[in-house]
C-alpha cells in the first residue's frame, strides 16, 4: 500500500498570504494524485487532480505541482473561505489518502 | 447534473451487519468505463477507501476490510449497495459513495455524497 505523508499537520497563516501544503507517497505514483478541501460537516471537494489541474470552478489562487513522490498545494492569497482541511491522495495503485493539513486563518 | 446520496441505518450493533446504499443520477453505472467507490472517514480521522465496482462488474476491495466487505450495483434503480460485516465501535464514522472519473484508467473521486454517519454501538 502506499503511504501518503502530509505536512503540517496545522497551518496558520494571515489573509492575503501564501500557503504550502506539501504531500509525500512512499512510492512514486506519476502525476496521479488530488487534492481535496473538507469544510466541517461537508463531504471532501475536488480542488485539483492530476497533481496540477484545477478543478471546475476552483479559484486561481489554488496550484498544485510535483509528480512522483513530492506534492504542493499553494494556495497564493489566503481567503478566509479557505480555512478547511486539505488532504491529498493517490490514486496511482488503488487509493490512500494522506492525514490532511488543517489550514488556519489567522 | 451529478448526484449521490447514502442511505441505511444511523445506528448499528456490534457485530452486525452493516448495509449502505448509495443513490445516484446524471450517469450511468452501465456506461464504459464507469466506476463507483465507497469511502469512510472516522471521527476526527483521514480517509479511507473501502471498495470498487466498475461498469463490467468488476469489484475490488481494501485489504484491510475485504473479507467484511460485499459491493454490489442494481443499474435499473441506480444503485450502489455496500454491505460490512461484523460491525465494531471502531467501524463508526461517515461512509461517502462517490464516482470514479470515467475518463481515464486511473482516475479520481470526481463527485462525492453528501455522507452517512453510521455509529456502532450496543
């Protein structure tokens, strides 16, 4: 099974400012991996897949790059909507999903 | 337009068996290369993938779980149906039906439910 490793565990960060979320497969899984936004009480949103296509209708501000085994989520100017939990998961060898990184609106 | 949603018990006993069903429209589970997931996520835990079944009725399942676990589809209703057996407190959490991305082998979770909250306990 692959194992998928975020980090941080908890962001804070200011309105307006950059966010870097960052994601690790113990296996190298290509360009086969998404992330998702998770708001309390909601069911996980598609932000970006293919490691670095955004979704319909995700705002700019959200990029993903990297391939093999080293991910980023930037998010480049931090709204307060964006407060949630992000994981990522790899969908290269069945599915796992990463322990997600809460992200903080400070 | 894409919807699913779970439906079964909020309220399970240990050792139960558990049986979820998913209700979909705006595609076809007989469609080439259509394909649907079942998904948990524990309180205050991650995600985890529970099991798969394709348009060709091909069906996989975690390791973890797969000896619990029956996955089944009635294309006529648009229904996915997931079965666990043996339920434990540890079992409790959301369970999420979502469609796989039709387009590519390896694909995504594309669309998701809105979630079932399930609670095992006696």
């Amino acid at each position: 099974e692959i194992v998928m490793t975020q980090s941080p565990a908890t962001l804070s960060v200011s309105p307006g400012e950059r966010a870097t979320l960052s994601c690790r497969a113990s296996d190298s899984v290509s360009t086969n991996l998404v992330w998702y936004q998770q708001k309390p009480g909601q069911a996980p949103r598609l932000i970006v897949y293919g490691a670095s296509t955004r979704a319909t209708g995700v705002p700019a501000r959200f990029s993903g790059s990297g391939s093999g085994t080293e991910f980023t989520l930037t998010i480049s100017s931090l709204q307060s909507e964006d407060s949630a939990v992000y994981y990522c998961q790899q969908y290269h060898n069945r599915y796992t999903f990463g322990q997600g990184t809460k992200l903080q609106i400070k | 337009q894409v919807t699913l949603k779970e439906s079964g018990p909020a309220l399970v006993k240990p050792t139960q068996t558990l049986t979820l069903t998913c209700t979909f429209s705006g595609f076809s589970l007989n469609a080439l290369g259509m394909r649907m997931a079942w998904i948990r996520q524990s309180p205050g835990k991650a995600l985890e993938w529970l099991a798969r079944i394709d348009w060709d009725e091909d069906k996989f399942y975690s390791s973890s779980l797969k000896s619990r676990l029956n996955i089944s589809k009635d294309t006529a209703k648009n229904e996915v149906v997931l079965t666990m057996a043996n339920m434990d407190p540890m079992d409790t959490g959301t369970y999420y039906c979502a469609r796989i991305d039709p387009v590519n082998d390896k694909a995504y979770f594309d669309y998701w439910g809105q979630g079932l909250l399930v609670t095992v306990s006696s």
